[in-house]
C-alpha cells in the first residue's frame, strides 16, 4: 500500500495534469528516491519545471527544495524554462559534428536571433543543442517538432518551421 504524504500536500494549480505527477510518488511510495522520476514526469507532462512545481515535490517527497533545485539544475536533461511553440535539435556529437554541425548552429543563431538553449521572444521556437541523437550516418542532423532531418541545413530547418511541416 503506498505510504501518503504525512500531511495532504496540494498541487501548485488546479491542473489535471498533476495527477500524473501525483502518480508518479504514488508508485514510488512518496519517496525521497522518486525525485528523478517525479521530475521527468513534470517534465514530460508540463514541458519544463518552475518554482512552484519544484516546491510541491519537495513537499510532497519530504525532501530540502536545494536538493530538488539541485538535481533539477543538474541536469541537462530538465529545463526551467517554458518550451517554444516549435523545437529545433541541433546534434552536436562527434559524425555530426565533422559533417558541420557547427555552423548549421551558428547559422540558426542568426537567423533566429537567439543562441542555443534560449527561446525567441515570440516564444515561437526553442533551439536546443544535443550531444547525439543516434542517427550518425545522417550527419549532419537536426531535428524540428521530433522530426528527424537527415543531411540538413539551416535553411532546409527553418523552411521546415515556415512551411508549418512542424
């Protein structure tokens, strides 16, 4: 039988979503040890993590907020940051690299007028860099909206996001 918290700890909002946080502890019994997970499933569920959603799972899991702003700023995998309307993944690991990665970057920096890991003041585009996304024999690639484009440029990219194909 999952252990509850020890005093009824509210979501931050009214939002259903929460729910599948609130899942998440649940299966891992409230558990301190459930943080990753918890904050994945935030993650996944919202799009990035804030305050108030950092708060509650420090609450509900009964563990210090330094700890889970800590591990939430940790990693590369989580972001404080609410995502564009569209996302552009730039693979920077080695293949893709040598093949020109590098400037497909720079060159969609530019052109967005934003440098990687920021959002356009629109809030239209978020642009990441990834280190691999196991596609090496389409390098360089990119990826916009969870599409995969192989060999791509950075025009092929932003004629991807113009034309609505995101």
């Amino acid at each position: 039988m999952p252990v509850q918290p020890k005093k009824q700890v509210t979501p931050p909002s009214e939002d259903k979503r929460w729910r599948l946080v609130d899942a998440t502890m649940r299966r891992y019994n409230y558990r301190p040890n459930a943080l990753i997970e918890t904050l994945h499933t935030i993650q996944d569920t919202f799009g990035y993590l804030d305050k108030p959603g950092l708060q509650y799972v420090a609450r509900a899991l009964r563990v210090p907020y330094s700890r889970v702003f800590g591990v939430a700023t940790f990693y590369n995998y989580f972001t404080m940051k609410p995502p564009g309307e569209h996302t552009c993944l730039v693979c920077l690991g080695t293949a893709c690299y040598i093949k020109g990665s590098g400037e497909l970057m720079a060159e969609l920096e530019r052109a967005l007028g934003i440098k990687a890991g920021e959002t356009t003041a629109d809030g239209k585009v978020s642009l990441l860099a990834v280190r691999c996304i196991g596609s090496c024999g389409l390098a360089p690639a990119g990826v916009v909206d969870g599409q995969v484009l192989p060999k791509v440029t950075a025009t092929q990219m932003l004629q991807h996001l113009k034309d609505g194909k995101a």
